[in-house]
C-alpha cells in the first residue's frame, strides 16, 4: 500500500469569490501554507511602495525648486531667485538715479513671479510716468486676496522719486470712506494716473496718459509685476 499523502483545507479566490478547497500538501505554496507570513509580505510590499512615492515626489519637487538655478535673466536685468520657505522670490537691485544722473540709491525689487512666466501680458511699447502720479484702485481690489502685497510692492516702486496720490475709482465708496475719488480724467501735463481694476482680460493698456492696469480672475500680483518690468524696460520715468 503507498504512502497516505496529507491534505489541507486552504482557501482560495477565484474570480473574486473565495472558496474552501482540499488540496495535497505538496500542491500548497508557502504562502497558502503560512497566511501570516503572506500577510507580512503584502505590508513589505506596501511600504517599499509608499517610499517609492515618497522618493519620487522629492525628486519631483527638486526638480521644481531648483529647475531654473539660482539666476535668472530678463530683458538685461538679473534676479537671483531666493527661497523662503516653500515661497520662491525672484530678487533684484535697481539703481535710483539723481536727475544729473549720479547714483541716488539701491532698490530692492522682490517679485513673486518668474519674469518670463508674465511677459506675454499685453502691455504698450512705450510707458512714460510724470512726475506726480495718481494711483486709482477699484473697490474690488480687496476681493483679491494678493492685493495688499500687490499694492505695496507697486506703491514703492512708483514712489522712486516721484509724488504718489493713491484714490478710488469709485466715487460712491470714495466718499463713504473717505478716499479721493481719481479717474483717466483727472490728467495733466506733470500728472499721469494709473487705475486699477477687473476686466474679461488681464492686460495693461494706456490711453492720453491714462494707464489701465486691468486684471481678470484676481491676477492683480502678476499684473502689476508686468507694469514693474515694463516700466524698467521703458526707461524712460519722466
């Protein structure tokens, strides 16, 4: 009589459905013989997995940091790009000139866009600032949530050696809290006002001395960084 071969219940899925079968011993793999040891390799499986990701999503975000250097160029300018935080600043300093021409100071410019990501808005091919400006906002403005930082970053810059008035465009809301109330009327010969507000596009346009800063969908920080850069590369304040 041969030898009597051993039998095991084991459980397996076929097609989603689990079953109870009778298999010999020798048709048992390890894993059907030990759930356990199976259930430990599944977990090793999943946490090589979870470091995987986690690898690749740290080259990834290297890759987004660090893809453009530390400099980067436009239009002769040069801006080093500064990190603070997970925040990316892209840092320049422009030289403040005395009217005989003579160096009057540095300015710290810090924009929170990459130069060449903005430079497709539409902008005109001259830009000529008076000496006194009138900065004209919408009341809107302050559904934006990049509008304090954008009105700063702009008032400053417009301020280098020149008188700057700051208003409403909205008269109703002038007079409720107390703003002067300034539009593309309020013009002159040694005045040049800029008014901001929303639009269907995002886009800077000039009309008698009267520069429209509009912008679409709260795009108010890269709007106005596009003035900056055209201002600069203009050249021509005054």
């Amino acid at each position: 009589m041969g030898e009597k071969e051993d039998k095991i219940i084991v459980k397996k899925k076929e097609k989603g459905i689990e079953k109870t079968v009778e298999a010999k011993s020798g048709d048992v793999n390890e894993e059907e013989k030990d759930p356990k040891k199976n259930k430990e390799r599944e977990g090793q499986f999943k946490v090589i997995f979870v470091v995987l990701v986690l690898i690749l999503v740290g080259v990834v975000l290297g890759f987004y940091l660090f893809s453009e250097g530390t400099q980067v160029k436009y239009s002769g300018m040069e801006f080093d790009i500064e990190l603070y935080g997970n925040i990316k600043i892209y840092h320049t300093i422009i030289p403040v000139l005395n009217q005989y021409g003579e160096l009057q100071a540095n300015y710290n410019l810090y924009l929170r866009n990459n130069p060449h990501d903005i430079k497709d808005i539409p902008i005109p091919a001259v830009i000529s600032l008076k000496r006194n400006i009138i900065h004209s906002a919408s009341a809107e403005l302050g559904n934006c949530s990049f509008a304090g930082i954008a009105g700063v970053n702009l008032g400053q810059f417009l301020a280098l050696g020149r008188s700057v008035t700051t208003a409403s465009i909205d008269r109703d809301y002038a007079e409720e809290n107390g703003f002067d109330f300034a539009d593309c009327n309020d013009v002159t010969d040694d005045t040049t006002v800029i008014v901001i507000k929303p639009g269907e596009e995002t886009k800077i346009s000039e009309v008698n001395g009267c520069y429209t800063i509009q912008f679409k969908d709260c795009e108010i920080l890269e709007v106005n960084e596009r003035f900056i850069l055209g201002v600069l590369e203009n050249s021509r304040m005054g």
